[in-house]
C-alpha cells in the first residue's frame, strides 16, 4: 500500500510502499477515497522539515532543553544517536481524509463495512483510525466536500 511521508532530517517527501495495517480493536480501516493537503500544518511540517539543525533547535526550545537534560543523563554522543534516529524516522503526512470502511474493530459499534467515513487518517491508500476520531458522512455530501471534515473542525 502507499503512504505519503515526510523525512524530518532531509525534509524529502516520498510516497513508501508499505504494509497494510490490520484493525485492532476499537478502531476502524478504510481505504481512502479522498485526502486534503492542509496549507497551514503541512506546510510548517515541511518548512520544519527543510531546516537545518540549528533552525529546528530555534523553533523547538523546549526540545532543546530535554535534549540539554538528556546529554547531562546519558552523554553527548547517545543524546546525538538519539536525535538523529528521531529525524530519520520517516512521519506519515496527512490528518483529514474520507474513505469506505473496510474493517470493523472489536467493540466499535455504529459502523458497517462500506459507511463513508471521514477520519484524521493520514494520506496513504489504507488507513488505520480510533473509532473516536470517525464520523460517518452523509450521502448527500460529496467524498471532496466530506474529506474536509477534520480540517473545518479544528477552527471549531
């Protein structure tokens, strides 16, 4: 399956082949239908991303204190390791999408295989969400109206 996600140590973003998730209880699968880009979060990601090190340090303070208190527990290079294993970790993109429910999780109730359901699932093909962060959408609404549904609740 395919996923869009963010390098935060080189700022590359790269669409990655990999595993489908299974539903776990208490959450819900769905292939994806339709993902909207956020202009404001997303855009910061990769502005954040982009930057070098020094940049992320200027925009992180409170970071850059647990890394201080880190070096002073486990030494400088351990400290480093750790910060460079964490920007090398690849972040999955994305938080407001619609797609078709595929998997129902043990103890989810109110949803079916094929509902149209809105989540803050990221962009990729299949995605994974806690019952909680889904809505079930009307067919009135259309799949690029619905994708919207986390984006507009936010203001809210």
């Amino acid at each position: 399956m395919k996923q869009l996600v963010q390098h935060l140590g080189s700022g590359s973003l790269e669409v990655l082949d990999v595993p489908c998730p299974q539903v776990a209880p208490g959450h819900l699968l769905m292939r994806s239908r339709a993902s909207v880009i956020s202009a404001g979060t997303e855009r910061m990601l990769v502005e954040f991303a982009r930057a070098n090190l020094l940049q992320k340090a200027r925009r992180q303070p409170k970071r850059v204190q647990q890394a201080l208190d880190k070096i002073k527990t486990d030494g400088l290079w351990t400290t480093l390791d750790a910060i460079r294993g964490r920007l090398d970790q690849p972040l999955a993109m994305g938080y407001s999408n619609l797609g078709e429910v595929i998997g129902v999780g043990e103890g989810v109730d109110g949803f079916q295989i094929g509902d149209r359901v809105a989540s803050n699932g990221p962009h990729a093909e299949v995605v994974h969400v806690p019952r909680n962060l889904c809505v079930r959408i009307p067919e009135t609404v259309e799949d690029e109206q619905a994708a919207f549904t986390v984006l507009a609740s936010i203001p809210l």
